[in-house]
C-alpha cells in the first residue's frame, strides 16, 4: 500500500474499525472456555442467533477489552507457524439452503461460503473487518477522490479446469464481473435478479483496463462506501467463459480461488477440493490451503444441527439461546466465544411506492394485482389505505414491547436495537429509542381511535426454519402484543423460508417481521432497503432519499457518522417498521480447528483457506 493510500483512507478505515469491533462488536464478545478432547466436529455458517440470559451475564462480564478478548480467542484457534499440519477435510454448517451459488445473483449468506472458497476479490477484509488486506490485487492507490487503481498480482491464475483450464487472471475480467454485477448482462426487464447491483450502479464514471493487471475505477462523485462494496463477499471475479458456457452461475462455479467445487448436492451439501495451483502460498512456502477439501453440510434444524456437533461433524458451530446450554454440556472442550449479531430483527409493515396517475403512496400489493405495465392502477386494497395513515404505522410501532420479546425469545440474550444499522456496528447505530418509538400500547390505542378505529387485519408471515425457532417465538410474541390492540387481529403465517424471500422481494405483503441484510458500512443498511433505488424494502420519502445518498458521498468520518445517524431518526421516525433487538451468537470451536475464526461479517467464509486441523 503506498504511503498516499494510507494518508487517503486512514479516517476511512478508522471509521471501519470502529464500527466492527468497539463497544457492542468485538469488545461485547467474550471467551467463554476452552477444553482438550480428542472428539471432532465442524463449523456453521449459520446466521441468526442468541443467547440466556446467564451466557450473556457471563459475556458481559468476560468482555473486559477488545484486546484481550482478541488475544484470547487467537489462542484458543491459532498455533505457531512451526506446527501447520497439511491434510484432512474441514467440515462445516450451513443451516439456510442456497437457491443458487451465482454470487451475482444471490443474497443468501450461503452462498458466499462457495463464491468465497471458488472465487477471489480484488481486495478483503481480515475476519474482525480491521485491515485491508490484499486478493487478487495488491491494495489499491488513490490519485484523486473519483479514482481507485488495482494492479492484479503477477501470475495469478484461474483454476486449471475447463472452460478456463488456468489461464491468467486479467483486468477484463475484473471490468466484466463488476459489469454483470451491476445487471448489464441482459435485458433491462431481468434487472430484479441482480441482488448487488446498487453497489456499483449509477455510481460509476468508468472502468478502465490500460493494461492487462491495471484496472482503474472512476466514481461520479466521492463515494464513500467505495472500498467497501469492492471488498465485499458477493464482489467476486468470474471468467466470462464460465457464465458463456453455462448460461450463468446459478448451479456452477470455476475460479481463481483456493478450493474447486466438486459437487453440490441441493438440499443436503457442497464440497469443493484443494487448488493445487493457488497463486497464494502458506507459511511453509507452499500453495494453500492447508486443508486437502472442505464440505458445507445443510442441516437447517436446529436440534439436529447441535446433535451433529456435538457428535463430532462440524469442527465449528454457531448457535442461539434454544441450544447454548445442551452444546456446553455436549461439547465442554470446545472453546467458545460470544458475539453480538450482525443482524437484527424488526417488525415491518407493507413497502410503499408513488402512483403515477392518483400522486398517492400506495401499497405495494395492491400494485401486484395490476395488469403489466399499467403503473396507474387505481383498485388498491385497503392494506394500503390502512397503512398510508402514519398513526396507524406509530400505534403498531408503539404496540411492540421489544423488551418483552427478548426476555422470553431469547432469555434475554439480546440487545434493543433503536434503528436500521445493528448495535454491532456502534460507531453507526442509535443508543437510544426515537421519540414516538417507544413502547406504549395505551397510547398505541389512542392512535387507532384518532384514526378512525380502522380493523388492522391481515396475514403477519415470516421465515420459520423449524417449528418452535426463535422465529416462530417472535411472531406469536408480537400477534399477542398488537392483538391486545384494539381492531388489530394478525392471521399467522410461518412459511418455508425460500418461499417467505420470494413473496418479502416481490413486496407482496401485509405485515411481516424479518431479519434483514447488515454489514459494517451504513450505506449496506440504508441504501437496499430505504435509498431511492433500493432492493430489499421500499419506502416512498424523497427527502428520506435524499439524506441517504448526501451521506454516501460524505468522506469525512465524523461529519458521515452524525449524518447516518440523522437519517437513521428520520426513518424510524416515519414509522415503516419496529425496530426490535440483535442477538448474541454463541460460537463453538473444536479444539483440532486451527488459525481459524467466524468473521464477524457473517457472509464473509474466505478464512477457511488458512484453516488447518491438528489431527
């Protein structure tokens, strides 16, 4: 990194740092234990999660510094560079199945366990998102404040595998990944399919190839979220030979990356071997990784899952409040660590958009009935009249008592969350409840009856993995809450959870409490659900719009910072949802597993090539 790149992103990535690892991040995680069995077991890639109420006592009280936290847990998972052992297969857990492994195309947490094994990016973040470190690229240079150079490390190479049989990876390659991640393959009606295309899209001047290894990137205006969404687990080089020959990634995967895929299994696993020809060595001068194969097991319930680690399958596991306790009695050698979530959970009522004939905000499902291509249609249901009253939206609001949902769901293994951005990332989030947010449900009742006495009925649906999850505790806890509100009567709706993403990305819905997509950088919270050309939510508010994309462009750290938090207020207090709580996630580490660490950005399975097993 040259001397001019560290002046240039130095409160950048300060800015970084503090948002993953102080206060509720790192600091908030805590070494619970570590023990010496010689049992295996395996590791999750899981990404919801909690804790009791007395796992988080002993967190809070573990968690002395974000120092000596991060020495501890390095000793519970690292050994000298003197003892890597090569061999073996590293088994892991994932508890969602993938729909697809186009990293382009997907937004499940999954499937970046496979884009980040096949695949590399050009730059990434170290497991606790406080350094840089380089991938494909060295770490860039900036000229100017609208530039980013990236020279491609020599003799970098794509697995030797057809269509691509090793050849070298070029700067073409970079310029037409980050092209069909920003839905330029294709015809403008496919745009919805491409889940990251906000990261680039209408942000760009160009992509410049001067030479083979150089790419150069020109943004429109400063753009502050830059390095991070070119770091990013989805923002993967592809060859465009792979997607030619297949059509597009959805079932395939060739790369430069340190694992080839062998086989994936839909609904029951993937396994990928060793790259013998892996451009990056390890520390005893060979190529790694250390491991000969890595399998992703699909075990999505939750008992079962904790069965299988304690059984010896996975040599790492994630799990929440339901299952801590009969893991620690399972599996008393295992090192074990708590950490806060990076996701949050929260109560949403419907996505809204601007008819283009009536000039009025309208629901978004009453816009699904309409015939193709008449934006105008005016038969909008009642949920969408229902919701375009802002009291009504307050008193569902105010009918939630989110203390209440984490002392029973979670038993108390939770944090309150007071906004859009997760307590993790506590540089950017709100301490405090927004007033009108509050929890009140007298006077939840006396917004109903100022607005008319309206019958709030509808289904309230969500994403269920198994009868009896927190999910499903959180939605019977919620339908009672706003069920002692008077005219409000919820039809439960638990759904599969592939089928809830399907209708939750169409906007079909009535209400629903979901676990949204979060990551260190604000602009992943604010633009893809509340920003003008959002993916995940709609909410129609131009000035809302506006404030997201003036923090966008803002470079100053503390300047940024009091911004996201402005607009953060803005939003809650426009009422679209309820903002509930973060979960603990309890991570369970075999003994045997070695140099290895869940990264805390959970999407992120790129530490698994310098995993290694002591067996």
């Amino acid at each position: 990194m040259s001397e001019y790149w560290k002046r240039r992103t130095l409160s950048r990535r300060n800015v970084l740092r503090g948002a993953a690892v102080g206060g509720a991040g790192l600091a908030g995680a805590a070494l619970i234990g570590c023990g010496g069995s010689d049992d295996t077991s395996s590791s999750s890639s899981s990404s919801s999660g909690s804790s009791s109420s007395s796992s988080s006592s002993a967190a809070t009280s573990a968690a002395t510094s974000a120092a000596a936290v991060q020495q501890a847990a390095s000793a519970a998972t690292q050994a000298s560079t003197a003892s890597v052992k090569r061999g073996g297969k590293l088994t892991m857990h994932a508890n969602h199945e993938m729909r697809s492994i186009d990293p382009h195309f997907d937004t499940f947490p999954a499937a970046t366990w496979v884009a980040n094994s096949v695949y590399n990016r050009l730059v990434k973040y170290s497991w606790d998102l406080k350094e840089l470190q380089s991938d494909l690229s060295e770490l860039p240079e900036q000229p100017d404040g609208y530039s980013y150079v990236f020279k491609i490390k020599p003799g970098t190479k794509f697995q030797n595998v057809a269509p691509v049989n090793g050849r070298e990876v070029t700067s073409e390659d970079v310029k037409y990944s980050i092209e069909r991640q920003m839905g330029q393959e294709g015809s403008q009606e496919d745009l919805g399919k491409w889940g990251h295309r906000y990261y680039f899209n209408e942000k760009l001047a160009s992509i410049e190839t001067p030479d083979d290894h150089t790419i150069v990137f020109k943004t429109l205006k400063p753009y502050a979220a830059f390095m991070y969404y070119i770091s990013n687990p989805w923002t993967v080089v592809v060859p465009r030979e792979a997607v030619e020959a297949a059509g597009d990634l959805t079932s395939t995967a060739v790369g430069s990356g340190p694992f080839i895929l062998d086989q994936w299994t839909k609904g029951v696993s993937w396994n990928a071997k060793a790259n013998p020809d892996y451009f990056e060595k390890g520390v005893d001068g060979k190529p790694l990784p250390y491991v000969d194969e890595v399998e992703m097991l699909l075990v999505q319930e939750a008992n079962t899952a904790a069965t299988q680690f304690i059984n010896g399958d996975f040599s790492a596991y994630a799990t929440d409040a339901n299952y801590v306790e009969r893991v620690r009695e399972g599996r008393g050698d295992a090192t074990e660590i708590a950490v806060p979530s990076q996701f949050g959970r929260q109560m949403r009522m419907p996505p809204t958009y601007l008819d283009k004939v009536t000039g009025k905000i309208m629901d978004y499902k009453s816009y699904a009935t309409a015939p193709e291509g008449y934006e105008g249609w005016q038969s909008y249901w009642e949920a969408g009249q229902l919701f375009d009253d802002i009291r009504i939206r307050q008193a569902m609001v105010q009918g939630v008592d989110k203390q209440q949902i984490i002392d029973l769901a979670l038993s108390g293994g939770g944090i309150p969350m007071y906004s859009v951005i997760p307590q993790q990332y506590d540089t950017w989030a709100l301490t405090e409840e927004v007033p009108g947010a509050e929890f009140d449900a007298a006077n939840a009742a006396k917004l109903l009856q100022a607005a008319g006495s309206p019958a709030v009925e509808g289904p309230f649906m969500w994403a269920s993995s198994s009868a009896g999850s927190v999910a499903d505790q959180v939605g019977e806890i919620i339908n009672q809450q706003l069920g002692s509100l008077p005219g409000v009567n919820l039809t439960l709706e638990p759904r599969e959870t592939a089928n809830y993403y399907d209708v939750t990305y169409k906007y079909r819905y009535f209400m629903s409490h979901h676990v949204p997509l979060a990551a260190a950088e604000p602009s992943e919270n604010l633009q893809s659900y509340f920003g003008r050309n959002s993916t995940y939510y709609k909410i129609y508010n131009p000035d809302i719009w506006d404030k997201i994309d003036a923090q966008d462009a803002e470079v100053d750290g503390p300047t940024r910072q009091q911004m996201v938090k402005d607009v953060q207020k803005d939003i809650t207090g426009f009422f679209p949802m309820k903002f509930v709580y973060t979960p603990y996630i309890y991570q369970f580490y075999d003994p045997k597993l070695k140099n290895y660490r869940m990264s805390l950005d959970r999407y992120d399975g790129s530490q698994i090539v310098e995993a290694w097993l002591d067996s």
